[in-house]
C-alpha cells in the first residue's frame, strides 16, 4: 500500500464531530488508480462492526466486497456519473458474520471520495413480512368476526362487509356491495347530513366520536347500533372501517329506567300536587290533565258513584290540543244500560276496551253507547277508598284504537289511588268544615300536624299528631320556640301573614321534633277565628309532612345520574367485551392450526363451517385450499359407513374411535379414526358435529 498518500482523510474538526455523531454506521472510500480505498469511519460504524472496521482500514474495496460485485459496481456508478445511488439487499456482515437485509446509500464526495451508509433494515424487513401475514389473518377475522365490519370510500359507497353485517341488516353482500349506504333506506333521512358531516370530520383527520343510531333492517324492523369509525388505508387507498354493535338490548333497558324514572316523577309531581293545596278540585283536574295527555288519550274523566249507585261525572278534562273539545253529555250511567261496566266495578277491575268494535255481545249496550259518541277505546282504574269502590278514573279516544301498554296501567293505576287517597281527604276535611263539634276529634286523628296560633303566637291548641313529634306538653307555648327552637318570631313566619291580610299562606319549612329529628313540612295558614273588627285573631296552621316526597325528589336526580354513569359502564363493557373476543378468537384458530390432527366442524349432514390445516394434509390438500362451504360427506367413500357415523352420533351423543375409509383428492382410499361429538338446539334438535380426523398408517391397519 506504499502508493497510498501518506496523508489520512482529515475533515475540519467541527466537520469531523458531525460525522462522528451520524446516528448510521458510514463509512470513507477514496479514489486510488483503480480501486477504491477505506480511509475512515465513523463512530456508529465501528460500534456496528464491534471495532472489528479497524482492521479494514486503507484496504481495497475490491478485496472488502470480493463476492459482492454488485457493490462495487454501485460505488463505480456513483463515482463515475457522481450521483447517489441507493439499493437494499441481503448482506453477510464481513466484521461479524451475520446475515442482515441492509439500505445501501452511496454519495459522490469531492473531489475522489465515496461516502458510504449501511443500516440494517433487518428489522423493516421482517416488519414488512409480519405485515403480509398481517392482512391474511385480518381478512380472515374480517371475515369471520362476530361484529358487523363494513369497508366504505370517503363517499360512503360500500367496498365490502362481513357475514355478521348481512346477519345484522338482513341484505346480503352481492345487494349491497358498491352501493351507497345513504340510498339504502337503512337509516331516517334526518340522519343522512349528519353522517356527510361525519364523513367530511373523518377525511380531515378530525377525531370521530362513537355515535349511537336507528336502524331499519331489510324486513321493516328497528334496532339500536353503535357505530366506530376510523380512516384506514387498504391497498394503499383511504377506506373507512366501521364496527357496528348491536345495542338494541342496553337502549331498551336504559328507555325503561328512563321511562320508570319518568313516571316516578309524574307520580311524585301529582302527590305533592295534592297535598300541598286545599284546592283540591283544581289539583284534580290538573293532574287529569296531564295524565291524559301522558297517555294520549283525547278526553279524561273522574265517576263517581252517587246514592242511587250511578256513576256521574265529578271531572271531565278535553286533552286533545288544537281540537274543539267535545265533553260528554250524559246525566248518569246506570246498571241496567251497562251492567257489564258495574260487573267490573264490583271487583274492582280495570276497564280496558282496545277496540269498540269488538265488544263481545253481553257488552252489546255499551258497544252502542260509545259508537254512538265515536269513542274507539275506554281505559278506567277504579277509585278504591279503604278497599271501597267509589267510581272510575276513566279515558278514551275518539280519534284512533290507543294501543296502551302495562306501562300506561301502572302509572294510572299509581295515580288513581293517589287521587282516590285526594278525595278521601278532601271529603274528609268537607266533614271537619259542616261540624264543629266534631272538628277536635277528626283533626286529632290526621296524619299532618295541626295548631292553633293567637296574636302573641302562643298555642292554643294541637292535634295528636302534632303533640308526637314536638312533645305532649306543647300547649301554651310559644310557636317559634316549639318549632323552630327560637328566642323570638320567625321574620317569615305564615302565622303573621294570615294576621296581616286574613289569607291563606303556604311555604315549605323546615322544623325539628322532639327527638331533635330534622323534618320538612308544607306549611299552610290559614284564618281560624275573627275578633269583632272582622280581624284575624286565631289561626289554624296545617304542617304535612314532606321529607319523603323531598327525598324522592333527590333519589330522582341520583337517579339520573347513576342511569348516565350506567350507560357509560356498558358502552365500556362493550368495547371491553369486543376486544377480548377479537383476541379469543385469534388464540382459538391459533390453537386449532397448531393440531397435529385435523379438526372441523360441520352442520349435522350438511357443510363444513370450518377445519384446520392438519385436515388438509390428511387429504392431500394444500394448506391455502378451503373446504368451507363443501358438503362434509364428499370425502367419505362408503355410504354404509356414513349412515352408521350419524346413527351413533344420534343415539349417543358422540362417536369414539370410529374407523372409516375416506378418499383423497388424488383419489387415494386412506383409513382414519373419527372421534365426534353432537351439537344440539335448544329444543334438542341436531345442528352441527364436530371433531377431530386421525390418518392410520396402512402398517397399523388390521
């Protein structure tokens, strides 16, 4: 090497740190007579070639790459037309005799020199192969998931969905494939901008919430999907995938909490109603308002049964809006027109009449009274007080047969005994109003808790009730001290109000009993006695209690929220669940290609719905041939046999070390060993077999 310049390849010394630190192993040929020579390396290269490179130093490239003239022809290309070149290949490591794929990158440097960067790409390159097998196993789990997958263009025309979404929407693939998913009549037209939007978020990289849908499937019914969408690119084309999960079942669970919890809130809003006011009438008709119009019904009424055992009506409410109301204009309903009605009333049964027209004939009366008033369906929920029929809570429609459900029964059912409970009290406190002497005694036995108050708020009297819960000795004191535990009157007490104006005076209060418990009270006042000016001297005050209504109240909210949090849970439980099947699945055919024996499943006398690769070896198949789909008794070559297999298989369950001849696709006759095994339905019919397939050796055949 004495022709070589005696002075080495120096780079500036800023120059030298930048080549030093290149992250890949790089390496200095220059340009002597008519070869190439190794002048320096970098820092990456000699770790690369565990310092072994240093032994290489001003040697030839001819004798470095002796067996690669590939190589060589690549760094006299570069050098001669001074261009980069590039190339990827095998390589066997000279420094440490490993075979790695490498990225060759060659670059003419001024005025003789060849710069050289090798990195190994081994990894890539198995990245690269793993990626292949990759897509052979997602189209197989495309295929065979479970969970609706469909592949669309950024338009939304489909490109190709699984066998779970034909299950799912009942079209099958070769109707849908190529046509666009809007003009399928699959979802309500509203939706359709809102999926273009989603569309438009999704091709801008913007992220895609989960979003929960209406469905109509090919037969005319409804279900509830969730559906994940994400960009992926296939055959290096953007695509969108969507997974679609059926959650018909968890919507129509959480419409019935959310219905449930609707209806306790109605029912809570009717009792406060009731009890917070002494005009009950009007609470009444209000809240017969309102359940009529919560069931749809076109008019709402309350009988009631007068002296002579007639029902008349107490209330009738029109809650049909925006129709001239059409009020029913009958004096009475007696037994001997509808004896049918009262036979009910005495067992205090439900009306339920669906379809006018199709009263049966001991009804023939009734039919022709409602007819006669275009009434095409009557609802009524007996008003029971102390187990006493009282009358009806009654409802009907003169537009359309109202198909009312269980739903509709126990929310009615829920309000009539609280009506029923209303006019209980409302009569009752008519019967305190027409005696005086017996006031003390019927105010005595209420629930509510009820004083008298003077001017200078000392008691004058208390009721049972009221005594319990603040203490028997309460007379003579002073209010604000029993009630509210205080040195002197309330500033917003009702007492003082009703002194003021004589009126009635209603608030929610909050006092504490006798056992320091903290109850809340609708307070109501109200005049109980005059002076000779025509001034109030005496009031009546009336304490319901409403801690339990407050609760309900609160539970209510809890309620809603917990239903929220529970929503959450499932979507998670769903993703959750989704995942952990895609991976069972994955393990499981993992598991079967394993075997060294064939396996399959079938339908009982039919198809072959899956078998692993060891089937195929048995008969003579290559490992990518799928006999899915082919009839299961192609292969078997004795008919007789083949009836004996599915009669043991019937009689018992399974068939243990069965021997027979099948016939291979060369038209071989081998002998096998059948261990199978009998899938039933739930009304124990046979529907699929499956087992295993063990080839004898002709050496061991008897």
């Amino acid at each position: 090497m004495s022709y070589l310049e005696k002075k080495s390849f120096l780079l500036e010394e800023n120059i030298k740190k930048l080549f030093n630190n290149i992250p890949i192993p790089s390496y200095v040929w220059q340009k002597i007579e008519n070869d190439f020579v190794l002048v320096d390396y970098n820092n990456a290269a000699e770790k690369d070639t565990n310092g072994i490179i240093k032994d290489y130093l001003n040697k030839n490239a001819s004798e470095v790459h002796s067996d690669r003239p590939d190589i060589l022809d690549a760094i006299n290309e570069c050098f001669t037309k001074k261009k980069s070149i590039s190339k990827k290949s095998k390589y066997l490591m000279k420094t440490t005799g490993e075979q790695v794929y490498i990225s060759i990158k060659i670059h003419y440097l001024p005025p003789n020199y060849i710069t050289v960067h090798i990195r190994d790409i081994s990894q890539w390159k198995l990245a690269d192969e793993k990626l292949k097998n990759s897509e052979e196993k997602y189209k197989l789990l495309f295929d065979r998931s479970p969970i609706p997958i469909a592949l669309t263009d950024l338009k939304g025309t489909l490109i190709d969905c699984n066998l779970a979404t034909e299950n799912q929407f009942g079209y099958l693939r070769e109707d849908i494939i190529g046509k666009n998913y809007f003009n399928l009549g699959m979802y309500s037209p509203t939706l359709i901008p809102r999926f273009r939007t989603r569309l438009s978020q999704i091709k801008e990289g913007k992220p895609i919430e989960h979003s929960e849908f209406e469905i109509y499937k090919k037969d005319g019914s409804k279900s509830w999907i969730v559906n994940h969408m994400s960009l992926v690119n296939l055959d290096d084309k953007p695509m969108i995938q969507s997974f679609i999960i059926d959650i018909t079942e968890s919507k129509n669970f959480e419409q019935k909490i959310e219905r449930k919890l609707e209806n306790e809130k109605f029912i809570s809003t009717i009792s406060s109603r009731l009890l917070s006011t002494l005009d009950i009438d009007t609470a009444l008709s209000t809240s017969l308002l309102e359940m009529g119009v919560l069931i749809g019904a076109t008019r709402a009424y309350i009988l009631l049964f007068n002296e002579e055992g007639s029902l008349e009506f107490y209330i009738q409410e029109w809650c049909a809006d925006g129709v001239k109301p059409q009020m029913i204009n009958l004096t009475g309903i007696n037994e001997t027109t509808f004896p049918w009605i009262f036979n009910l009333g005495r067992k205090n049964e439900l009306i339920h009449i669906k379809d006018t027209s199709e009263l049966q004939e001991e009804a023939i009366n009734l039919k022709k009274e409602l007819l006669k008033l275009n009434i095409n369906s009557v609802l009524g929920f007996p008003i029971k007080i102390k187990n006493e029929s009282f009358g009806y809570i009654g409802f009907d429609n003169i537009h359309h047969i109202s198909n009312w459900d269980k739903y509709d029964f126990d929310i009615l059912r829920t309000t009539s005994e609280i009506i029923g409970n209303a006019l209980e009290r409302k009569w009752a406190e008519e019967t305190l109003k027409s005696s005086h002497q017996l006031l003390a005694g019927i105010i005595s036995s209420l629930t509510e808790t009820i004083y008298l108050v003077d001017t200078h708020y000392n008691i004058g009297w208390a009721n049972n009730a009221a005594k319990q819960l603040f203490g028997m000795h309460i007379t003579g004191k002073k209010c604000y001290k029993v009630f509210a535990h205080r040195g002197k009157p309330c500033t917003e007490c009702n007492a003082l109000k009703t002194f003021t104006d004589g009126k009635v005076h209603e608030d929610e209060k909050e006092f504490t009993t006798i056992n320091s418990k903290k109850l809340i009270f609708w307070c109501t006042s109200s005049t109980a006695g005059l002076n000779l000016e025509g001034e109030t001297e005496l009031a009546i005050m009336i304490l319901r209690d409403i801690t339990t209504r407050k609760s309900m109240e609160k539970t209510l909210i809890n309620s809603e929220k917990n239903l929220r949090l529970l929503n959450q849970t499932l979507l998670q439980k769903v993703e959750e669940r989704t995942k952990e099947l895609r991976k069972s699945e994955e393990i499981y055919r993992r598991i079967l290609n394993d075997l060294e024996v064939g396996f399959y499943k079938g339908e009982f006398k039919g198809k072959l719905l899956m078998h692993n690769i060891a089937l195929n070896k048995i008969l003579g198949l290559a490992e990518d041939i799928s006999l899915v789909g082919s009839q299961s008794s192609r292969f078997l070559s004795d008919p007789n046999e083949h009836k004996c297999y599915y009669r043991g298989l019937l009689d018992n369950g399974h068939i243990i070390n069965f021997i027979t001849k099948l016939k291979k696709i060369n038209g071989e006759v081998i002998t096998v060993q059948l261990n199978s095994h009998l899938i039933r339905d739930d009304k124990g019919n046979p529907i699929e077999v499956e087992g295993t397939v063990i080839k004898i050796p002709k050496s061991n055949e008897k």
